[in-house]
C-alpha cells in the first residue's frame, strides 16, 4: 500500500527538492494527489501509446520513469505487443528502487530494463517508437532542453512520437495566476494539501521545477526536428503534447 505524503508537514526552512528515499516512498501518493486528472492522462496516454507501436520488436522508452507507474499501464494495456520491450531511464536509485518491486514480474521476464541515468547525460539511446516524458522535462536544466530532444529525435524510428506531460505557464500574466488559484484550490479542495504544505512544496520547487510556456515546448519541439505536434490534453496549467517523426 502507497505510504501517504506528509512531506512538507514538517516545520522548519523548505529545502531544494529532490527525489530521494523520503519523496520515493510516498511518490505514488504524491503525484496522484498533484497531478491532475493523473490517471485519466495515465490512461489517455496509454491509448494513443498503442496507435504508434509496431506488431512486433516496438520500443518505448520512459525517460524519468520514476517508480515505474507508466511502463506499468503500458505492459498491461490490452493491446500492447507481447514483444514490446520497455526501458525506463531514472536518476534517482530510491525511485527505481520502487520500480523494480512494482515491475519484478516484467523485469523477470524481460519486457522491461531499468537503467540508472540523468537526463541530462543519457547513454546512447536505442532506436525506438515511443518516448514519454511525463512531467520530466520542467526538471531538466533550461539549457540542456533542446538537446535532450533532439536525442529523442533521432533515435526515434520514423512514424515514431513523443508524449510530453508539463506544468505550463500561459502568456497573459493575469490567466497565469487565474489558472495557479485553480490549480491550488484543487489541491486543497480535492487533495488534501493545506495551504502551509502547498507553500512549503511551492518554495522547494522553485529553483527546481522551471516551467516553460505552451508556445516554448512547442518551438523546442520544432527545433529538435519535429513537424507534427498537438496538444491532446490540457487543465489549466496542465498540458499534455504528442509529436510524431515524420
């Protein structure tokens, strides 16, 4: 059972976060409870996963996998390939660590490799049909962005595409905060969090967490190469992206 976050109940100065042992046991819970419409994207994202692999030999790669939860869905959606490998990418060892118990059955069958990597210094990657970067990229350094795509972009197989899941900013200022308000009335009202945990988790995500503007994602996407991006999902200051390989 999915221990429950208390994170940031704690008194005291909010430090920098990070996805250490304390976050890696309660992420689950975590994530679920800011995120969202969490698991109807989960769902969402699964669907249009399907659209894009082949009959046999696809490839999905996860890049900050965290705990394992997507490749989860995945392996388990009814029309997923039975020879589709999965290969989840994650800097922190605590949230692979929940990973590996989370997916012993697919490691053991070999439907699934997890690897130790930042995304800022990945290994080569394989060629491949699927990339998913769900609420990952905001993590990655502002400088390193373009690059990390345009890796994704070339080891991606032509038809192949990339699921990116971000926290957004919007142009108009007065919109922006309208859509922060909502987004922390959910967390209060549907959530839980009280308003010192959501300032605390606020303060440590500042210099952590850089969103970018929807039109920002999508000229880094451009960039990287890509000519066929929608936006397939979006609540707020939530946004989900899809961009195929032409």
């Amino acid at each position: 059972m999915t221990e429950q976050d208390r994170v940031f109940q704690q008194t005291g100065r909010a430090e920098d976060f990070k996805f250490d042992e304390r976050v890696a046991k309660v992420f689950d819970n975590m994530v679920s409870r800011s995120v969202p419409f969490y698991t109807e994207v989960q769902r969402i994202q699964s669907d249009l996963v399907m659209d894009f692999l082949p009959e046999s030999g696809g490839v999905v790669l996860d890049l900050g996998c965290s705990t394992g939860t997507t490749i989860e869905y995945l392996t388990k959606h009814p029309k997923c390939p039975a020879s589709t490998h999965f290969i989840g990418y994650d800097n922190s060892e605590s949230m692979l660590d929940k990973a590996r118990d989370k997916l012993a059955g697919q490691l053991t069958a070999q439907t699934v490799t997890l690897i130790t990597a930042d995304l800022s210094a990945l290994p080569e990657l394989p060629p491949c049909d699927v990339v998913i970067l769900n609420w990952t990229l905001q993590f990655v350094r502002p400088i390193d962005r373009e690059r990390l795509l345009t890796t994704i972009f070339e080891a991606l197989r032509p038809n192949g595409i990339v699921l990116l899941s971000e926290k957004i900013l919007v142009n108009d200022p007065v919109l922006n905060r309208l859509y922060i308000d909502h987004y922390l009335q959910f967390k209060i009202s549907q959530s839980g969090y009280s308003d010192v945990e959501n300032q605390r988790k606020r303060e440590a995500l500042e210099n952590v967490l850089i969103p970018y503007r929807l039109d920002e994602n999508y000229e880094l996407l451009e960039r990287a190469g890509f000519q066929r991006i929608g936006t397939y999902f979006q609540w707020f200051n939530f946004a989900c992206l899809l961009a195929v390989k032409l």
